[in-house]
C-alpha cells in the first residue's frame, strides 16, 4: 500500500535527525510519507506507480520525481545524497534483487534506512497497482540480518524493522553509572541488566567487600572516590565528571536497581537530537510506581541535595523532556541495609535549601520515621506552608504523616483533623479515607468507619505517584467496611467484602477466618429462622398451637 505504519517512525526521525540531511532520496514514495517527515531536505523520489504522482500530489513534495523501476535504475547520475530511504520496498521482490537495491543505495548515499515488515505480512494488488504485491512475505530480524549483513544499527518495533548503514552517528552512545559502596550482592545483577549500554561505570567510594572486583570482572569501568564528609550529591557529580564526553545520554542508577529488558531499544525510540531529559516509570517495590527523571544528557546536569538528590539542569541550556509510559528501572533493595545517615543529610539539606518543597516533606516524613512525633509535625506545618508546596498528593501525605503523629501521641482529635484535612487535599485517592476508616475502628465508630472504608472504595483509578500506599488497592478498606457492616447489622454487605478481601490477600488466614465467621453465622441464623418458620402445627377444633424447636 502507498501508506506505512508508525511504528518504525520515532527510529527513522531520529537517526534522519542526527545526520546530515540536506539532500534525500525517497525509493517508492507511495503517498509521500518521509518527504512529508522531513520537509526541510531537498528530496528526490524513485516511483514505480506513476498514478500515485498525480493523487498523491508527489510533484508538491519532491524537487525530483521519477518513474522507473529502481532495480533497473541506474541512480549514479544523480550525484551523491545524504540520506538514502527504502520504506516498505523490499518486501516487493526478491532477496536477490532487494540485495542489489540495498548495495545500489549504499553506492550513492552516506547514510541508507530500510523500513521493512517483520513476520507473516502477505499482500496482494492494492487498487489496480501490482507492484504492490509482497513476494517476500516471511522477513525476520534474523534472516534480514543473513541475508544483508549487519547494519551500522538495527531494531524491530512491532511489526516493522528499520535497519540503517551510516558512516555517521545513527545513535546516542549511552553510559549507565552509579556510585557504590560494599554493594557486591548486587554490583553483578545490576552490570548484567545494562549490558547492552555502551560503558558501564561505577564510582566506587570506599567499598571494603569485593564489590570493586566483581564490578572489574563484568566489564564495568571503576573509578575510585572519596568524598568526605559524605554526602550523595557531590559522588553522583564526581561520578558525572568520570563519563567521557563523547557520551550522549546518562541513564543513573542504584547498584541495587537494574534496567528492565528492551530499556535501551525504548530510550533509542523517544530520544530526539533534541532531548535532554527523560520522564520513565520506575518501579521503587512494595507495589510502588511513578515517573522518574534520572536518564539525562551527558552536558548540562549536574545533582542536587546531600540525600534524595535530584538531576537539575543548568540554565544555560534549554531543557527538553522525551516521555515514555515504559517501566524501565526496577528496584530490588537489600531491606537490611540501614538508612540512618538520611535524618542528617535532610536536615542539611533543608538547611541548604529552604524554599524547596520537595527535600522540606521528604525530611519531616524522615522524622516521622525515626519516631520524633511533634518534630515531624512542625516540619509537616513547615513544608506546607512553603510557596512551592503546591502538588496536592504531597500536600495530602504531608497531612496523612501528621495524622500519625498525632494518633501516636493519642491526640486522636488533632488525628482526624489532619485525615480530613488529608482528605481535602486529594479527594480522590484512597489513602486518606483508609486511615479515616481505621481511625474510627480503633474507636469503634462504625458508622463512620463503614462511610469512609466505602468512600475509598469508590475510587477505582489509581494515581501511579510515590505518595501511593499500596495497602489501600489490597484488602485493607474491604476488610474495614466488612468489619464495619457487621457491627451494624448489615450481613450480607459484610460477608460480601469480607469475602472481596480474603479473594485480594488469600495468604491471610485472618480474612479467611473472618469470611468464613460471617458466612456460618449467617446461614446458621438463616436455618433458625427456617425451622421457626416450619415448625409442625398441632390442630386442636378452631385453635392452633405452634411448636417451637
């Protein structure tokens, strides 16, 4: 057909985008496609089809079009082209003569790109016009790569292949680094999951394991640092200094992290010779997902804040996001390993920084966790009142940290005040209504507790955000409102959630008790009621007497 697929594009624009493309030649342009594409190129187009000139408007697009058969087409008199391109033409003839075509091109062109479909793809005459018919309909990645060799790159997305032959830079060279210390659990596991980037660096800051070793022996480069006193911020930018500047794009990692398969075949998709920045999914554990930003261009970014440090990009640059719906980091931690050193590096860092929001909530939570209840308050009011703290999830965690600080002090009144101020903040997340819920169990407010668990439960959509708890999309407001239900004499809505929170969390005997309480406890009273209700009558003349069992 004269029209192609998208998949293959994002690939063509930008390898098109980071090469020299001034003049472009355009084997069977069809509707017009790449000329389309790339407006600014000077292009020349081989057609086979002459009526797809004129319904096509092909004259408008190219400065040259012309009618001839490109397997016997001598292009040498046109003189050289920058870029080369065979959309969705080889599969139109033989592997022979897609071999001559593909030779042909590289003769006359710096830089060649074949798109080509991948898989079973038959297809016939399409509107009169036989040439459109596939006579190879089987290509593979492998078989493609056979039969043509290897190209300067390559990549199948979906349905389609694009391979390209270049004497230039097709594609961004890329380094994933991270910093360590006595991390030889994992320096392996993370070293095998990035072994498609081009270097692999490590900035070791003091390991006394064999983590340096073991880096060694699975190819990574290691460097070895000290920064004293120690903080987060000052390694990442000493490991940045390490990366050579001929790298393109910095993917930062966790040693205790690893890429996901197909990370590096994603970040080549969205990447442009324009992006600087990129917005992924990560998946922190414990049911915990949201965007992350730590995959970055190699000039322009530098880190900040001593802990939960964060790539800022200089302002001399113009920063620019590609995004991608794709988990591409996951983290798998070691729940030994002790945190103790983040309460001080976010005192610093608030103290270095005081109008940031996010570092400002990220060390009153920190207090929270460390037990010190009124000075995680304070610094929750703090955060709060900041000019910047405007994201109501975060505003809704702050009050959610407050709500437990209180309650641990048994100030259950200041508790459900800050739950309902949580509340207000991001109705429309579970989180909240679920400590609500549980607040009122603890006191035995049934009403409101079966209200609040059930308000949660009308929420369905779950923001993908690190402010989520994922105890409330588990059992959690089931188990309440069933609970809740049976205090107030509504059976069959308590055994109907307690059986949705035994079918969540089937490993807790507790739900499974619980269902099955109410389920025996209700037929049990269903069967008194049945035999009260027919019970055998003794007739004594007009009078009756009903005998009870």
């Amino acid at each position: 057909m004269p029209f192609s697929f998208e998949q293959g594009k994002p690939y063509i624009r930008n390898i098109v985008g980071r090469v020299k493309h001034e003049r472009m030649l355009d084997i069977g342009p069809g509707s017009g496609t790449y000329a389309k594409l790339f407006p600014e190129a000077k292009w020349t187009g081989v057609e086979i089809f002459e009526p797809y000139v004129k319904k096509y408007g092909l004259k408008k697009l190219y400065e040259n079009i012309i009618i001839e058969d490109i397997r016997k087409f001598d292009l040498s008199p046109l003189g050289r082209f920058d870029v080369a391109i065979a959309g969705d033409v080889l599969e139109h003839m033989t592997a022979e003569e897609a071999i001559a075509v593909v030779n042909k091109l590289q003769s006359i062109a710096d830089t060649v790109i074949v798109s080509i479909p991948i898989g079973h793809h038959p297809q016939g005459e399409w509107e009169g016009n036989v040439h459109e018919t596939h006579v190879v309909d089987d290509w593979t990645d492998e078989k493609f790569r056979e039969v043509f060799g290897q190209p300067t790159w390559g990549t199948v997305d979906g349905c389609i292949g694009v391979y390209c032959w270049s004497n230039q830079k097709v594609m961004p060279k890329i380094c994933v680094y991270t910093i360590s210390k006595n991390e030889e659990m994992f320096v392996k596991r993370w070293a095998d999951s990035a072994r498609e980037a081009d270097l692999l660096l490590i900035a070791d800051t003091g390991s006394s394991d064999r983590t340096v070793e073991i880096a060694k022996e699975c190819g990574v480069r290691v460097h070895e640092i000290c920064i004293t006193p120690w903080r987060f911020d000052h390694a990442r930018n000493a490991s940045i200094a390490l990366i050579p500047k001929d790298i393109d794009i910095c993917v930062c990692m966790d040693v205790d992290e690893i890429l996901e398969p197909g990370w590096r075949q994603e970040i080549e998709r969205v990447w442009t010779p324009q992006t600087t920045r990129l917005n992924y999914f990560f998946d922190w554990g414990c049911g915990i997902k949201f965007r992350y930003e730590k995959i970055h261009a190699r000039h322009g970014y530098f880190w900040h804040h001593p802990c939960h440090e964060y790539p800022v990009y200089d302002k001399r640059i113009t920063e620019v996001y590609a995004y991608t719906d794709k988990l591409l980091v996951s983290h798998h931690p070691d729940p030994t390993k002790s945190r103790g050193q983040y309460l001080d590096l976010l005192s610093l860092s608030v103290k270095e920084d005081p109008n940031c929001p996010r570092n400002a909530f990220y060390y009153a939570r920190e207090l929270s966790f460390h037990g010190l209840w009124q000075d995680a308050i304070d610094a929750c009011n703090r955060y709060l009142n900041l000019p910047g703290a405007t994201w109501d999830n975060e505003r809704c965690y702050a009050y959610r940290v407050m709500g437990k600080c209180y309650d641990e002090m048994v100030n259950k009144d200041m508790a459900e005040k800050s739950y309902h101020r949580a509340a207000g903040e991001a109705p429309n997340t579970r989180e909240p209504w679920c400590e609500l819920a549980m607040l009122m169990y603890r006191q035995g407010r049934w009403e409101e507790c079966f209200a609040y668990s059930m308000r949660a439960l009308r929420i369905v959509n779950r923001d993908m955000v690190y402010t989520c708890d994922p105890a409330v999309w588990g059992h959690w407001p089931h188990d309440l409102a069933s609970i809740s239900a049976w205090h107030l004499g509504m059976e069959q809505i308590a055994l109907d959630q307690a059986k949705l929170a035994a079918d969540i969390s089937p490993q807790e005997e507790r739900l499974k008790n619980n269902y099955q309480w109410i389920k025996n406890t209700i037929e049990g009273n269903l069967k008194k009621k049945f035999l009260i209700s027919s019970t055998s009558s003794i007739s004594t003349g007009q009078n009756q007497e009903t005998l009870v069992t």
